[in-house]
C-alpha cells in the first residue's frame, strides 16, 4: 500500500540537508538547516494535496479533511531537528512515515471521519538550547514565555532565535490547541533499542514511555594523607560512592524494563595521593511506571544511608529532575496491534527509554507509539540505520492505525 520507494528517496533526501564532513546531520532549531528542511517537507505535503501551514512555533502542519471537518484531529509527526553530529531516521521516519500514510489516504481516495494531519514540530531534542519539545509543548498548550528565556551557546534566547525567522514569541499561545480538538496523536519512531532486533521484527507497539528521575548524590568523609592514614581509619568518599553505584546496578537489574545510569562523577580534592574527601555523582533512573520507578529509588536510596552509615560518610541527595513516566492510550495501542495484525506483523510491546514529543500531547490527548527496528540500536549517531523495509512497514501500520482512528 505504501510507497517504500519514495518514503525512502524523501529520507534520503532530508538526509544532505544538516550534512556533515562525517556523514552526520546537525539541524538545530530555528537555523537555516531546519528551514530548509520544513520546506522540503512543506513542498511533499502541498504535491500530496494536504493545506498546509506554519503556526505560532513554527510547527509545520498538513491537513487532510474528514468528513466532519470540524471535528477533532487525528494528528500524527515527529521531528525534523537533530543533535549534533546524530542520524538521519530519529525524527525524519516519523514525519516523512506519517506523510507517506496521508498520501496513501490520497491516492486511495478513502473516506475518512475525521481529520487528519501530518505535523513536523519545531525542535523536539533540544541540542541548542538544552530545552527541548518546544513545538509539541507549543502545541500542547505547555510552553511558557520562561521557557523563551533558555539560552544557546552563543547566549541568543530561544525567543530571539524565533523572532530571527520571523515568529512571534509574544504569540506562542496561538499555537495551542483547545481541549478536545485533537482526538489522537500517533508517532512512528526509530526503537533506538535493540529489542525488536533481537525479537527479529520490524516494528513494535509502545506501551509507554520511560520517565527520567534525575538525582544528585553528594557524599562527605574525610581527605587525608594516603601513605599514613590506616585502612580502618579512613573515611573514603569514593569507595563510598562505588558501594553505592554497583548498589544502583543491581537493584536496576532486578526489575524488567528500569534502567540506571551514573553519568558523572567528581573527586576531591582529586589528588593521586589524597583519599578522597567529596564526591558527587549523578543517577539518571527511568522506568515506564512510575510506582516501579519509586520502588526502585526507595531501595536504592536505603541502601546509600546504610552505605555511608557504616563508612561514617555524610550523604545528601538532590533532586535534579523529576520528569513523570508516560502511558500510551489502551484504544490506540489496540489499534496498533491491530494494523500489525491486517499487514501481517506480530505485534510486540515494546517500551521507550527516550523522551518523545508525546510526553508533551499527553496532556492535550490520547497519544501512541509505532517503533521501527533500529540496526544495532544505535542512535544520536551517524551510523543510525533503518532499512527501507522496516521504514515502509512503519508506514504501513500507521497507514492501517489511522485509518481506525479517523473513523471518529
Ligand atoms: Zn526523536
């Protein structure tokens, strides 16, 4: 049903703009890559035959009418920016998935009840700024002119980059959609994982999306001289803190979706010859359910107090981010399995670690999940890869999800 062929010429397509010596995209928010890049896309959706248009943040949407035009959309996309240096199907797939879909409501000539439409929103990953989702927060009626004030590199505000392409940042509000106007956000997106390849499956159904807690640990002993301070006299910051990160590991692995991740970690003083007096790290933790999440921060945070008890440490924990976990809606999870099942595919659950703009349409209405197999899992990367098959049945489920979906 889908054309694969031109799904993939369009992504490969995409893929020169943002180029980089190393074969690597970067398309950052509000620059001229990404501009290019809307075009490009803008151009498909108008030869598709969809209305097209641009709203307060940027977010550049393609509309198919229903039958009942003012009803509520169903709404499907993703993004079209990148990282630094990252891949070519982390945001393109779904954007480019979700237009090939419509296209094919095109072509058929089907009938649908509702409407839909294709949307590519304004920076989902949040590499300038180190704030991300503005377009589906826009959308989603979240943004905030606090949030304008984020800064890039180069110190330009997120609002002085919208007004240098010609938006309005006193009109982010115009961008927000009311309250039932939307029936159904679908994504399709790369697994950036490894499960569905070692389930030998193209695509997956997502269950949830995976919310990060961010924890600060800093532990407190004593520095000293490391020739002349005794074994039992000592209180070691850092063999503290290492009792404490393989704690984090194993009480991770006794659950079956919850990751733990120590990303950073300081010493000090940090001499060779002094045993450290201070040492701060970082706990990155994220399960798709929130009570296992907790149960798993309440286990690991007893055993650091039992840890730096024993080692006479002083231990505080900070709270750095507390982002809640996301369940994708039961109706279009069912409508997923379900077009799985018309094109021939077994439907696995499958469950997102990354952070997606549905997190953002949660709070605006039902949303969903389709996962493409990623090679190797490998993402954020310029060796990021999804075959040409995997894309078009990412595309092909979407095709039969929607068409449930707009049925009002
Ligand atoms: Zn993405």
């Amino acid at each position: 049903m889908v054309n694969q062929e031109r799904l993939w010429q369009r992504l490969m397509t995409l893929a020169e703009i943002g180029r980089q010596p190393d074969g690597g995209i970067t398309r950052l928010s509000f620059s001229p890559e990404e501009r290019a890049a809307k075009d490009t896309v803008r151009r498909w959706m108008e030869e598709a035959g969809l209305s097209v248009r641009e709203d307060a943040v940027g977010n550049l949407i393609g509309r198919r009418s229903g039958q009942q035009n003012d009803g509520p959309v169903v709404l499907t996309g993703s993004h079209l920016d990148s990282v630094y240096n990252g891949g070519n199907f982390d945001g393109p797939l779904g954007v480019l998935a979700a237009l090939e879909a419509v296209q094919c409501m095109q072509e058929t000539g089907v009938e649908t009840a509702l409407p839909v439409e294709v949307v590519a929103f304004t920076d989902e990953e949040g590499a300038r700024f180190r704030f991300g989702m503005i377009g589906s927060r826009g959308l989603a009626g979240t943004l905030t002119a606090d949030h304008l004030e984020a800064v890039d590199a180069n110190g330009v505000r997120i609002r002085d980059a919208m007004t240098a392409v010609g938006l309005n940042p006193d009109d982010i509000g115009q961008a927000a959609r009311s309250s039932g106007s939307v029936a159904a956000y679908v994504e399709v997106h790369i697994e950036q994982g490894t499960v569905l390849e070692r389930a030998n499956l193209p695509v997956g159904v997502v269950s949830g999306i995976a919310g990060p807690l961010w924890l600060k640990f800093s532990l407190r002993g004593q520095a000293g001289h490391a020739g002349t301070t005794a074994m039992d006299a000592r209180r070691d910051a850092l063999v503290g803190a290492a009792a404490i990160i393989q704690e984090i590991e194993a009480a991770c692995r006794q659950e079956v979706h919850t990751v733990g991740t120590v990303g950073q970690l300081t010493v000090e003083p940090g001499g060779v010859n002094i045993i450290p007096g201070q040492v701060e790290f970082t706990l990155d933790l994220r399960d798709v359910d929130a009570a296992v999440r907790t149960r798993v921060e309440q286990r690991i945070r007893t055993v650091a107090a039992r840890i730096c008890a024993d080692r006479q440490l002083d231990l505080s924990i900070a709270v750095l981010q507390d982002i809640a976990p996301v369940r994708c809606d039961e109706r279009i999870q069912a409508a997923i399995r379900t077009a799985c099942a018309q094109v021939g595919l077994s439907p696995l659950t499958v469950v997102s670690g990354a952070g997606h703009d549905g997190m953002q349409l949660q709070h605006l209405c039902p949303i969903g999940m389709i996962f493409v197999r990623s090679k190797d899992g490998v993402s954020h990367h310029p060796a990021e890869w999804s075959s040409p098959e995997d894309c078009a049945a990412g595309a092909e489920v979407l095709y039969h999800t929607l068409l449930q979906l707009s049925q009002g």
